[in-house]
C-alpha cells in the first residue's frame, strides 16, 4: 500500500496481470458495442427499405386466425419447407427491362445434388413478400433440356465471381463451397408480384426474369443499398472469388435468353373439355 503522489489517500497497486485482464475485457465490451451499432444501425435500414414498400391491403391478422395457425404449426408437418437450408442475396430484371431490377431473396432447398428449388421473398424479414420462384439446374441437366427451352434459364457465373451474389452472414469458408457449385448452374425463374411497380398485390401475368452477366448491368443505386444493409463489399468479394470456375463447356450460347428480351404474353384459346363434361359453360 503506498500514498498517492499529492493526495492523501492509500492506494493498492493492481498486478498488472489484473490491469491486464482489465484491458482486455474492456475492448472485449468496446467491440461488443460496435457490433451492436451495427447491428442496429442493419436494422434500422432494413426497416426504412421495407417501409417503402407497397402495403398489402386486408384488415390484421386476427387472434383467432393467430390461434389457429399456432395450433396447426404444432400438429402439421410443413416437411417441404423445413427441407429449406439456403438462404442466397442476388438481382433479378424483367427478362425484356433490364432497367426493372429487383433484390430477390432466395430460400432454397435441394432436390437432389443437381437441382435446388428456391422460393424467392423481396426481404429476408418476417413479413416478406413471397414474389417467385427459381430452380436451379446443373449444366449436365442443363444440356438434356430442348433448345427451345434453353432461353428460358440464366447462368450464374457472372453473379457469383463478381460477388452479387451472396449467403447473408455465413462464412466465408462454408460460403464459398456453396457458391463454388452455384457458380456451374443454370436457373429459371418467375416473379408473380412486381414489387417493383410498387403493386400491393400480385397482379399481372407472371414474369420471366434474368440474372446479371457482366459489368455495368447492375442498378448502382440498388447495388451500395444492399451493400450497405447487409455490411458486404461486392469488390472484395470480386477479389476473393477470382479462382472460381462456371460451367465445364462454357456458357451456353442460347442461355440467359439467348442474347434477346423476353416477355411473356397471354392469348385465347378454345378450352378442351374433359370428354364426359360438355362445351358449355355455365
């Protein structure tokens, strides 16, 4: 024990051990606080991007329906969506618009090693709107495909090594396996709901999108946005992706549309009846 210089109070010396320990949990508490106001700083942004997104009309969620569903989700099994393992980030434009982009989030599950199916939601919150689907395809089931059919798929080269394509806070290790076999696929996808347009519901016929294949496609202002709320750099991750490979023969040249916009379009046609039911409608 020993006086202070200029001060009359006894003070015991810490071993430095302690001041040392002391330290340490001091930066440990300083990061700890950061990430939060990151974290926060993530969320507050999210919420101003999902608030400028069209409403869905219809009254609340009632307690009753609220009931219900607690006590269905107890009894029912839901395998097919619990088969879901794979949350991927991307762009998507309207397969004769490319100025029509969109953030499309990707909940995917594998049918097997060469085929996922995703469901595709405009945010990866709670209350997300459900705006497609995508399958993906490998290039050997790929090539089986008829040449007619073949624009109506995307490759996903480009997406993966330029880093706009991502896993949301996975990894990088374990990212870039799953990215190293997304990078050799091909996929077909429908957005039902074009968010886009701001429609509070899903109107319209279904649209055929497409994925970015070079430089300079990708809305800037949408891209530092996402960028932004999920704390990723596409640069840097360009950087780190550089190694990775596509398809083993090469993109094929009648993918991603076949170097042409596509645009579905909805005709009459006479109904074929069942052979027991009459050609009258009532």
């Amino acid at each position: 024990m020993r006086s202070c210089v200029g001060c009359h109070v006894y003070c015991i010396p810490l071993p430095r051990v302690a001041l040392h320990a002391k330290a340490s949990s001091l930066s440990w508490q300083l990061k700890t606080l950061h990430g939060a106001l990151i974290s926060l700083n993530q969320l507050l942004s999210n919420h101003k991007a999902m608030s400028n997104h069209a409403q869905v009309p219809g009254e609340p969620t009632e307690t009753t329906t609220s009931l219900v569903e607690t006590a269905t989700g107890a009894i029912q099994g839901f395998r097919p969506i619990k088969q879901i393992h794979e949350h991927l980030c991307a762009f998507h434009f309207y397969g004769y618009d490319m100025t029509r982009q969109v953030e499309a989030h990707h909940f995917c599950a594998h049918q097997n090693e060469e085929m996922r199916q995703c469901l595709i939601y405009d945010t990866p919150e709670a209350d997300a709107k459900l705006i497609g689907l995508e399958y993906m395809i490998s290039e050997n089931l790929f090539l089986t495909l008829p040449d007619e059919e073949k624009p109506l798929w995307h490759s996903h080269l480009y997406e993966v090594k330029s880093g706009v394509l991502f896993m949301p806070r996975v990894p990088g290790p374990i990212e870039r396996h799953g990215l190293d076999k997304v990078c050799k696929t091909y996929g077909k996808t429908i957005h039902f709901w074009q968010v886009d347009k701001g429609d509070n519901l899903p109107l319209g016929l279904p649209q055929l999108m497409m994925a970015l294949t070079r430089d300079g496609q990708l809305d800037e202002e949408l891209g530092r946005d996402v960028e932004k709320r999920f704390g990723v750099s596409f640069e840097k991750e360009r950087a780190k992706r550089a190694e990775l490979t596509g398809p083993t023969h090469g993109i094929h040249p009648l993918a991603n549309g076949g170097g042409k916009g596509l645009i579905p379009k909805l005709r009459e046609v006479d109904c074929k009846p069942a052979d027991s039911v009459p050609r009258v409608f009532v």
